[in-house]
C-alpha cells in the first residue's frame, strides 16, 4: 500500500459562530465546538485513506479560550500518524480579529478515526508521510498518545504500553 504526505489531509473548515450555538455567558457551546472539530477530522481522516471512516476516541480537547458569538471560526485538521487501520488527527482552532484578522489559537483535540469496510470492519489504511518539524513531532509522539487512549479504554495493559512505560525510565 502506498504512502501519503500529512499535508494531502488538510482540511479547513471557516465558520461564524452565530446566537444559537452559545451558552448562557454568549461564549460557543462546547459540545457545537466538538461537533466540528469531529465533521473536520472526519474529511481529514477520509482525504488520507479514500474509506469510510469512524470516529473510534476523543483522545484530547482543551478549551483554553471562550469563543464569544459573531467569531470567525477556524478549524485546521490534519492527520498525524496512521498505523495499521486507525488514524490519529491533530485539530487546531483558532478565532481571528475583525479588524487585523490577527489569529488566536482558541482550542486544540486529537482524535482517533478508524477506516472501516461497507460492514463496518476496521481495514488497512496507506502510511502517512511526515514532512514539516511539527508534523515529525506529532507523528513521533502519537504511538504514546494511542497507548494511552488504548490503556484508559481498558484495551490494552498497562504493562503492554511500552510506550508510555519509556516516557518514566
Ligand atoms: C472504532 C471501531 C471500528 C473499532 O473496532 P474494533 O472492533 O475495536 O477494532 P480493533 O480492536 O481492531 O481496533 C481498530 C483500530 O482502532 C484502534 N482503536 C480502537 N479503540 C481505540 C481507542 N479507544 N483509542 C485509540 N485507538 C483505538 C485500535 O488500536 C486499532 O488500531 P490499528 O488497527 O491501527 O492498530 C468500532 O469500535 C466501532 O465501530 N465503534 C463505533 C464507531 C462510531 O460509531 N463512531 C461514531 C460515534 S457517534
């Protein structure tokens, strides 16, 4: 199977957070947040491997900043590993300034997306290229990170996660 560059999954969704989707303090509502960062993922997931594609983990989300209504939206989607049938996807959000269209990174998740058959069985998906020095160090950490969504999932041992193990040595 072939090999892919990260870069050929970049997905970009732009959006206005409009009055609807807020909570009581006019800040976006975090599971509206959760809901796009997933459908972005999700494209990235799909422009990597060509399959259908299955959200398996949210593996990460910090709200670090409120998005207040009447924002400018971006979230930016990226594969950043692939292993046998899953594939873990870095997101990065960010607001901009009306005015100098400066951006704020507002929030970031990973998430995991397996590649599934027309039966919903996990399949092969093609290796992923790692270009930039920020793709070369997700790409490095995310065997760790998959261990450890493995470990909290009760899917794989502690003792097995070598990974994680090496990070205490
Ligand atoms: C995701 C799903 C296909 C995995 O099926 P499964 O029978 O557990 O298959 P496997 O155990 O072979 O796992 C498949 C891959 O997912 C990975 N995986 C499964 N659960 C994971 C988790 N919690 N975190 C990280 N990776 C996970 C496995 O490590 C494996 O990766 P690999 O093939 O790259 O090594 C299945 O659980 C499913 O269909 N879930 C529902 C998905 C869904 O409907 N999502 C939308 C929610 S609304």
């Amino acid at each position: 199977m072939d090999s892919r560059p990260a870069k050929n999954s970049l997905t970009i969704l732009t959006d206005l957070v409009l009055p609807g989707e807020t909570n009581p303090l006019d800040n976006l509502f975090g599971g509206e947040l959760l809901a796009r960062m997933d459908r972005a993922s999700s494209i990235a997931a799909r422009r990597h491997c060509k399959r259908i594609v299955v959200t398996a983990s949210v593996n990460h989300v910090a709200f670090s900043k409120a998005v207040p209504v009447g924002s400018v939206l971006t979230i930016e989607a990226k594969v950043s590993r692939a292993f046998k049938s899953s594939m873990e996807i870095f997101v990065d959000v960010w607001i901009e300034d009306r005015e100098s269209g400066e951006k704020t990174k507002v929030n970031e998740g990973i998430y995991t997306f397996v590649a599934v058959d027309e039966t919903g069985t996990p399949i092969k998906v093609p290796k992923l290229i790692p270009e930039t020095d920020l793709e070369k160090d997700r790409y490095e950490g995310a065997l760790r990170r998959k261990q450890l969504s493995l470990v909290l999932s009760n899917k794989m041992k502690p003792s097995d996660a070598t990974e994680l193990k090496a990070l205490f040595k």
